[in-house]
C-alpha cells in the first residue's frame, strides 16, 4: 500500500496535475490556475 501513496505522491507533485485533479473533482470549473501554484513541503518533523 505503501509503494501506491508514493506513486500518487509523484504524480501530484506535477503543478499542471495537481489543478486538473482538484479543478475537476472539487469544483467541476477551472478555480486553481496551475502557473499559480508552487511547491512546498510535503512531509513534517
């Protein structure tokens, strides 16, 4: 199970990705602009 979250993990790392899965499942229009997002942590201490 593990190995499939760092699959998921890595594809949603993709700016471009990450706003076609949200902007589809969450609010069905385009609301998140992928040029707007940028990375940020992933993990805490």
């Amino acid at each position: 199970m593990a190995k499939k979250d760092l699959g998921i993990k890595k594809v949603e790392d993709y700016n471009e990705v990450f706003a076609d899965i949200y902007n589809t499942l969450l609010f069905q229009k385009n609301v998140i602009d992928s040029q707007c997002l940028r990375s940020g942590a992933t993990e805490s201490v």
